[in-house]
C-alpha cells in the first residue's frame, strides 16, 4: 500500500521548479496565440486600416462624382457657348432675328454694320459670259463707261467676309433647291446668284433654265439647273406675297382689283419643299402701284377701303408669316427675307435719276424705311427661325450702282433697279457666307465630344 502510494506521489508531485516550468510554458503558448490572432483576426489596428480603406474608397467615388459632374457642366456651357457662337442665325449678325433665334455666327459681329472699301479683286463674274443676266441689267452692254460702281466689296466694321468660295459653295449646294420669291428685285439678286456660282462650273451649257425660258419680267416661275451638281435656283414673281384677286361683286367703282390681306399667293405651295427660301417685297406697296390703278385691300370678305398702306403691309407680313410658321419645316429649309432697297431718284416724279460715279457720303435718310422696320417687328415675333437680310442701310450709299440710262430702254431712266454685276451680288455673298455653318452639326459634334470623354475616362 505504502509502495502505491509512494508512486502515486511520485507521479503526482509538483514541485516549485516544475510547476514553475510548466506555468512559463503555458503563459508563452498564450503569447504565441495572441500574436498568432493578432495576425489572422481583425483587432483595433486592423478596424483602423480598414477605416482608412473605407475614407479613401469615399473620398475616390465623390472625386469621380465631382469630375463627372465638373465635365456635365463644362458640357452645358460649351453647349449653350455653341448655341451662341454657332447659330446664327444671326441674332447680331442679323439685327437681332437670326435663322436661329437669340444667337449669333459671330458673337462681335453685325455684318450690316460696315463701308463700302475700293477693291480690284471685284467685279466675280462678267455679265456678258453670263446668259442669265437680263439685258436690262448688263449696264457695261448697254453703254455705260465708267467702270467704279463694279470695284467695291461691303467691309463690316468688326469681322471680314471671306472670299467667295465657289467650289466650296457649288459642294454645299449639291443637290439642293433654292428658291427666291418677291419682285423684280428679287429677280436681279436670282439673276446674281446665277451667275457668280456659273463661274465655277466648267461646262457652261450644263446650267440651263428648265423650260427653256428666256429671262423677261412677265414669267412667274423660272428655274435654272446646274446638272452637274444636281441642284436649282428658281424666281417666284410675287410682288406683294399676298393674293392678287380682281374686281368683287357690288365694289365702289374706283375698285378695279384688290389684295387679299389674309391670303398668300395662290403659288406659295411651290414654295415649300426648298432648302433655302428667300423673300422680299416693297418696292410695289406705293400709291402709284396700288390706289392710282385702283387695287384696294381686302380681309376676309370685307373691303378695306380707308386702310392705309403700312397698315395692309403688316397685315400682308402677318399672314405670310403664319404661313411660313405652318407650313415650313426650318429643320430642313432656311427662311431669310430680305428688306427694302432704297432707290435714288432726283425727284419724287421719278423722272430724273442722278446715278454717281462712286458711292453717297450721306445717306439722305435712305437707310431707313418703314417696310424694313415692319419686317424686323413681324419676323421678332415669328415662333421660328428666319433671318432678316437688313440691306436697306448698305444700299442706301450706292448711288452709283443704279441702271439710270444704261438699260434696254435708255429714254426711261432707271434709278431703282441695279446693273450687274453689282449690289446684288453683295447681298448673295452675304447669305452665301452663313451657308456653310450648320448648328445643329457642330452641337451634336460637342455632344459627342463629352460622351466619348465620358465614356473615356470612366467607362473604360
């Protein structure tokens, strides 16, 4: 018994320096351990580190998010700057009613604001090469010697015109359709037009007028084709826009004919499907063209008999307006319309006209006139986009641009119409200028620009 105790003591005794021994090995087991987890277990230093891992995942999303927004923005302005810059519709540029609205090609620039400046580069084309140009209007063929009125351009005061580009311009018209529509001196700005693209086309044969029409005042519709780029200028004879209609049923006698105020021309279905459409009128709204030959204005089915001649022209503005506003598509056809040009006569019989050798110093108040203003006030509140060529001011200087005696019928003078080359000419370079600007192209292309960025810099 004592000997199985005695191993049993054996077996269980502990002494200091074994108890010792055991606790040390115990207590740095424990410490291996609690490095062990300090390693493999998130502690206070880990929940730090993944709190900064967090901070900076935030911070890099908002950074992302202000870039994102940095560069949205960035794109409303460009695209607002584009709406400005771009489309022109000439809101300086144009007197304030551009092809599109509230805008302007170039933001420092009125184009109508300017001089006449000497220059040899000028005439583009010569009249006598051109079969379009109506024999009334080749004033150098028809005698006239001094040859100033052909050597001047139109410098506006604070940006230049380019050179006129034909190849450039003949490319833009491919496959087009323009349309001019108003008076006789619509007819001559068509005539101009003719003429300055034909000096590059080397074929001349290949433009011809559709029916085989001679140019004369008494055909309504002419259209001129130039084949080899597909395209059409064509002349609608409306003098007052408006329908022309004869005597109506129980009319004072002095009635002979009336206007239709609130009808446009019986015609103007013609004239929608175009790409660029150009309108003028005024030269015919004078007494001695209307009340002298007994026209009268009538609106609906009333006579207007005491109405006065400013007054029917609004009338007349406002209806072609709404049609304009109805039936153009402006995604397709750019509207202008052209204002009134002053003529130059000595008296008010229009029986002498002093044409001068250079252009006027002073204007005389030719540079305004009262159908112009009524054109910018209609156009200013037409719910689409139509350019106003405002060429009353620039044409009231040239005096020397006239036909005066050098037209097919010498003994009546002439100080209304305009020799070609000349004035006309100006003016279609003018438009012609803003052709090759397209708004809606250059905006997509800025669209574009910020979604490829975009996509660029975070999508990819």
């Amino acid at each position: 018994m004592m000997e199985k105790m005695s191993k049993f003591s054996k077996s269980t005794s502990f002494s200091p320096t074994t108890s010792f021994t055991r606790s040390t090995s115990f207590n740095r087991s424990q410490s291996l351990k609690s490095r062990t987890l300090s390693v493999t277990t998130p502690t206070s230093c880990q929940s730090s580190w993944v709190s900064w891992v967090s901070l900076f995942s935030w911070v890099s999303r908002w950074f992302n998010t202000l870039i994102v927004t940095g560069i949205f923005i960035s794109f409303l302005i460009a695209l607002y700057g584009g709406y400005l810059y771009v489309m022109p519709s000439l809101s300086l540029t144009f007197h304030g009613y551009g092809v599109l609205k509230h805008a302007n090609l170039i933001s420092s620039c009125d184009v109508f604001d300017g001089s006449w400046v000497f220059d040899d580069n000028y005439p583009l084309y010569n009249a006598t090469e051109c079969p379009f140009v109506e024999q009334g209007f080749n004033c150098l063929a028809n005698g006239r010697r001094d040859k100033h009125y052909l050597k001047y351009s139109w410098k506006p005061n604070n940006c230049d015109i380019p050179r006129f580009d034909v190849p450039s311009i003949l490319e833009k018209l491919r496959g087009k359709r323009v349309v001019f529509v108003g008076d006789s001196m619509s007819r001559t700005q068509w005539e101009s037009l003719i003429c300055l693209l034909m000096t590059g086309v080397e074929d001349k044969k290949s433009v011809y007028e559709v029916n085989g029409n001679k140019i004369t005042k008494q055909i309504r519709y002419l259209s001129v084709h130039f084949s080899s780029f597909n395209f059409t200028i064509e002349f609608f004879r409306s003098v007052f826009l408006v329908q022309h209609g004869w005597l109506p049923r129980h009319a004072p006698k002095r009635v002979k004919s009336i206007l239709k105020l609130d009808k446009l021309d019986d015609i103007s279905n013609q004239w929608i499907n175009s790409d660029i459409l150009i309108f003028n009128t005024g030269q015919w709204w004078v007494p001695e063209k209307l009340f002298d030959l007994g026209c009268y204005f009538q609106f609906g089915n009333s006579l207007k008999l005491g109405m006065s001649i400013p007054t029917a022209f609004r009338t007349a503005l406002d209806t072609w307006a709404s049609w304009v506003e109805e039936k153009i598509d402006t995604n397709r056809t750019r509207v202008f319309f052209r204002t009134f040009e002053p003529s130059h006569w000595s008296d008010p019989t229009r029986r002498f006209c002093n044409v001068t050798l250079h252009p006027m110093v002073d204007t005389r108040n030719r540079d305004k006139s009262i159908f112009s203003d009524t054109v910018h006030e209609v156009v200013k509140n037409m719910t689409i986009n139509v350019a106003v060529l405002h060429v009353t001011s620039m044409s009231s200087f040239r005096s020397d641009a006239h036909v005066g005696n050098w037209s097919d019928k010498p003994s009546f003078p002439d100080c209304s119409h305009w020799c070609l080359p000349g004035l006309p000419d100006v003016w279609n370079e003018i438009i012609l200028f803003y052709l090759p600007y397209d708004s809606k192209g250059i905006l997509v292309s800025i669209s574009i620009g910020f979604f490829t960025l975009f996509h660029t810099c975070f999508l990819t």
